[in-house]
C-alpha cells in the first residue's frame, strides 16, 4: 500500500484515516492535502475504499496504485494547460504590442497647436472666432432657422 503512494507523497501531505463501519466492514480514506495556494482543487479529491479487512488487503494496493495514476495525469494535464493558457496569454500581449508599434501616430507640427485644432482634419483651416466663450467650437453667428410652411394649420 504504501509503494503505491510514493509517488503521490512526492509533492503533497497525505492523510489516511481508517473507520470501522460495522463489524465486518471497514473504510480508508486518502486524503491529499493542497501542496500550494494556488492548487486546483481537482487535486485533493480523497479516496474513500469500504470493504472488509480481506478484501482490503487484497484490492487497496490495486486501487491506490489507480487512484495515484490518475491524480499524477490530472496534475500534468492541469499543468500543461496553465503552460497552454499562459503560453497564448504572452503571445496575445506580443501582437498587441506588436500592432501598437506599427500603427505610426499622425505627424505633429514642431509648435504647440491650440486645442481648438486638434478636432479639425490636416489641411482644413482652423476658423478664428472672436472670444464668444465657445473655444471656437461654434460657428460666432446661428443660422436662421429655415422657413416652414403652413398648410391647414401643421407645420410641414
């Protein structure tokens, strides 16, 4: 029983705690204890074997050596996935970088611009607008609404 847990006891704490049931039957559970923090808990599934002291002794071994296989499969297929998710997530951050690089940001005079012109496209003049308190954003006179006309007392 216990060559089978070697390598199980490698990387982690493992609890067995053994309960008479009834008068023929016992329970073993194994219990692995999270190595780290950050430990999925997919790893500390316990095994719990009820049976009598015979078939104990003749199965546990066989069960055990199972329960460790699969538990070292889980923990390197978690691995390698996290590997896999980090893997992209590094890659992912590269292209954008790589994207933020090759977008070339639109050339800039060698002198300050007030802010009025910075929502105006190249080559269009910037309008000048005696200080009305609009930062020039509006034209200094409103249009004239244009006429409507009236038919059976509606506006159209």
């Amino acid at each position: 029983m216990f060559v089978e847990l070697m390598p199980l006891l490698a990387g982690r704490t493992v609890l067995i705690t053994v309960a008479k049931v009834d008068d023929k039957t016992i329970r073993v559970n194994v219990i692995p204890t999270q190595a780290k923090a950050d430990d999925n808990p997919a790893l500390t599934t316990p095994l719990s074997y009820t049976g009598s002291p015979e078939e104990l002794d003749a199965q546990l071994g066989k069960h055990l050596a199972g329960y460790v296989q699969t538990h070292r499969q889980t923990a390197s297929t978690l691995a390698e996935a996290k590997a896999t998710m980090e893997a992209a997530a590094k890659a992912a951050q590269e292209e954008a970088k790589r994207k933020r690089a090759t977008q070339k940001p639109p050339a800039t005079a060698t002198t300050a611009e007030p802010a009025s012109s910075a929502s105006s496209t190249p080559g269009e003049p910037v309008p000048s607008s005696p200080s009305t308190g609009t930062l020039g954003l509006f034209p200094p006179t409103t249009p004239e609404p244009a006429p409507t006309q009236s038919k059976g007392g509606l506006a159209l």
